[in-house]
C-alpha cells in the first residue's frame, strides 16, 4: 500500500518535473552559471535555512510523543548543509558576514512566512508536509542532475550526489507518514496542501535565484 508520502510525491510531480528543468540547474551542472547568480542563491539558501531550523523548533512545541521530541531535536542540532554553505561561501569569493547581510527576496520572504504560518496553526504533520519538499527535493538532484565537473559548482552537486540528504528525507517522511495513519480528513487535507505550496516555491525558488529577485519597491 503506498505511503501518504509517497502520495503527495505523486501529486507533486508535474511540479517537480519543472523543477528538475529549470535553467539554474543545468547551468550548474554544464558550469555556465554566472557566479553572481550563485553568490545570490547562497545569500538566500542561508536565510531559508534559518526560516527552516525556526520551523523544527515551533514543531518541537507540539511533539506528540518523547520519541518525536527527540528525532525532532536532531532536526534542528545537526543543518548538514550548515558546513557545506561555509565552504562555498569561501569558494565563492564572500564572505559570513556578507552572507549575513543579505535581505530575504519576496519569494523566500513568502515561503518562510508558509513555514512559519504552518507550523504556528498546525500540528506536527503539517509541519513535517510542509518542510519535506525542501530536503527531498534537493537529494533527488543526484538522479536527475548528477555531478558537475565544475571547480566550484562541482562542491555543491557533490553533496547531494554523495546522498548526504538521505537521513533527513527519510526522517521527515516518517513524521508525515506517522501523523498521516492518526489524522482527521481535514488534518490530511492541511497536510496536502502544505507540501503542494511548499512544492511550489522550491519551483519559485529557483527562478528567484536565476534572476536574482529583488523587491519591486
């Protein structure tokens, strides 16, 4: 029988489809993408990722067993991309701190805000919908964009090649599917909906970093 998670994966996938399609992508992968573009995206990745780390620690709040509120903490304690964004940063000829003073796009603003929004009115498996499109996303990059033999680009594929987000992706799989045998209809529908619109903006995500979104006003 298939998994809820394996069902939404279904549904996403003309979603995810486009994602894997997208011109950021490629432009790693053959190394043509002008480096300011990827000095943007690392810039917005990093503030993502603390939007993401706010998230588990909401979710903490509403652990529904000792067994969750412990693999939820090692959600938060162990950003296996924090050490892979240092690395590049300096790579990519910047520095922490001006990383750090980089303003959230309008789309990153916005799919933050989902998150946070989420995990504020909901439980733990919407929450967990909502964050796994993110990890899961990013690992299946290794079946569909393999390595780049790019000096700098080629760090970055690495680690998704390597499969370094397999331990994530199966863990916030099994918080959605767990949550998923317990919920209500309408818990399962929140459930849905989170991991579609966060689907969508990983679509968008990769549009703002390839024309470096800035805010209009």
């Amino acid at each position: 029988m298939e998994s809820f998670s394996e069902e939404l994966r279904a549904e996403a996938k003309p979603i995810w489809d486009r994602i894997f399609q997208k011109p950021f992508l490629w432009e790693i992968k053959d190394g043509t993408l002008p480096l300011a573009k990827f000095q943007y995206y690392l810039g917005q990745d990093y503030m993502y990722l603390e939007g993401f780390a706010r998230t588990v620690a909401l979710a903490l709040a509403k652990a529904p067993s000792s067994q969750h509120l412990e693999d939820l903490s090692h959600r938060v304690l162990t950003p296996v991309e924090r050490p892979l964004h240092h690395k590049l940063v300096a790579a990519a000829g910047l520095t922490m701190d001006e990383i750090k003073l980089a303003k959230p796009s309008p789309t990153n603003t916005a799919y933050m805000n989902h998150m946070l929004k989420t995990a504020s009115l909901h439980g733990l498996g919407a929450t967990a919908a909502a964050l796994l499109p993110c990890p899961w996303t990013y690992h299946e990059l290794k079946d569909e964009l393999g390595p780049s033999e790019h000096p700098l680009y080629g760090q970055w594929t690495e680690f998704y090649v390597a499969g370094f987000l397999q331990s994530s992706v199966d863990a916030w799989r099994g918080f959605v599917d767990d949550a998923a045998k317990e919920a209500s209809p309408a818990e399962l529908e929140a459930m849905r909906e989170a991991f579609m619109i966060s689907s969508r903006y990983e679509f968008m995500f990769w549009d703002m970093a390839y024309t470096m979104e800035q805010w209009p006003a």
